[in-house]
C-alpha cells in the first residue's frame, strides 16, 4: 500500500472497552461498554486494528477475495498492532477460525489462517489449524442481521481432541469482526474445551 493509501488508514487507538475493544470516543476512559456489563463475554479480551472503511478495507478485500498476497506486508502492519492491543504477556496458541471444507475448496484457502501465520512470523507463536473445525456448512454472514449471523453459527464449530487446549491460552485469529458472531462461537467452543481465549481480528465495523 503507498504511503498516501496509509495515511487514509483508521487506526484502533485508545480509548476502548477492556473486553470487546470496541473503540470509545476522544477522551473517554478506559472501562467495560454497555454489552459487556450486561453480559459476559467468552473471551477474555477481544482486539482489531484498523476500522473496516477506507484503504483498510480495500487491502483486506483484495486479500479476501483475489489472494492478492502483494497486501501481505500492509496486513502485517495491521496484525501486529492489533496484538500489541491485547497486551498479553504470553500465549500458548494461535487459532484460526476454520472454514468448513466446502467453503474452502469453493474460495480455495483460509484467510484467517494465513493472517495468523503471517502473526506467528512475529511472535513465534505457533498456529494450530486442525484441532477447531467447523463441522456445519452455513450461509455466509454478510448478507445477514445480527440475531440472524448468531443462529446461523450456532454449535457450528467443534474441537478435535479432548483435553488440547485445556488450560491454555489460546489467540483466535480471523479478518474481520462486525458482530461477532462467529469469533464468539468459536471462543465458547474453545472455552468449553478448557481454553482462556483472547480474540484478534485485522479490522472491525463499527
């Protein structure tokens, strides 16, 4: 991306909640928003980088949808400040959220799992991608309402073997979080396997 391009760039900056990290106005402390007082979350923190608008979300597309790895060093930018976000002290494993084998042979490759290798460059974290699988076939989520996108992942996802992940700490990686649906199926699938999971994604609608 050229340097023009990056200057159009929303970044995620503080101030925002401490759990969904959901950006909050200029000035306004750092606390838990309205959703996250009213009910718990599955995840212990849950970051994005950049705002899915502008030269943002052109990278992420072109990524998404022509594997146009030539944004490859645009994402990395993107990912590692979203983890620096998080500010986790360690991790066990990277997770990327799963696409169930249909949708992947129709796209051709998981994008979620090639932003978390190019994260596990930087952290040496390693990336786990065959232990969460994703075992119902569903309708993709952009066409659709909140409440819609939340039974449409429902008991969508399983873990592969009893006891992997049980007290570790786990970073679900995927693109782009607009409610959070499916990172929030995929942490309870994670966090009923013994896991304390953090979620990061490249961008986020707000």
């Amino acid at each position: 991306m050229c340097a023009g391009c990056m200057e159009t760039v929303r970044w995620i900056e503080r101030p925002f909640c401490t759990v969904c990290g959901i950006p909050f106005s200029a000035g306004t402390g750092e606390h838990r928003c309205a959703e996250c007082i009213k009910r718990s979350q599955p995840f212990e923190r849950a970051r994005s980088a950049v705002y899915y608008q502008g030269a943002g979300l052109k990278a992420i597309r072109k990524f998404k949808y022509r594997y146009d790895m030539t944004v490859e060093p645009t994402l990395e930018r993107f990912v590692t400040h979203g983890f620096e976000l998080l500010d986790v002290a360690h991790l066990d494993l990277m997770v990327p959220v799963p696409l169930h084998t249909r949708r992947l042979k129709e796209r051709g490759f998981n994008q979620a799992l090639l932003i978390a290798r190019i994260l596990s460059k930087h952290t040496g974290i390693a990336v786990d991608w065959r232990s969460l699988r994703r075992i119902s076939y569903t309708g993709p989520q952009v066409a659709l309402e909140e409440k819609e996108r939340l039974v449409n992942v429902r008991n969508a996802f399983r873990v592969e073997e009893e006891g992997l992940f049980r007290n570790k700490k786990v970073l679900l990686v995927d693109d782009v979080m607009t409610t959070g649906a499916t990172i929030k199926e995929c942490a309870r699938t994670l966090k009923r396997a013994g896991a304390q999971v953090y979620a990061l994604t490249v961008a986020r609608v707000v």
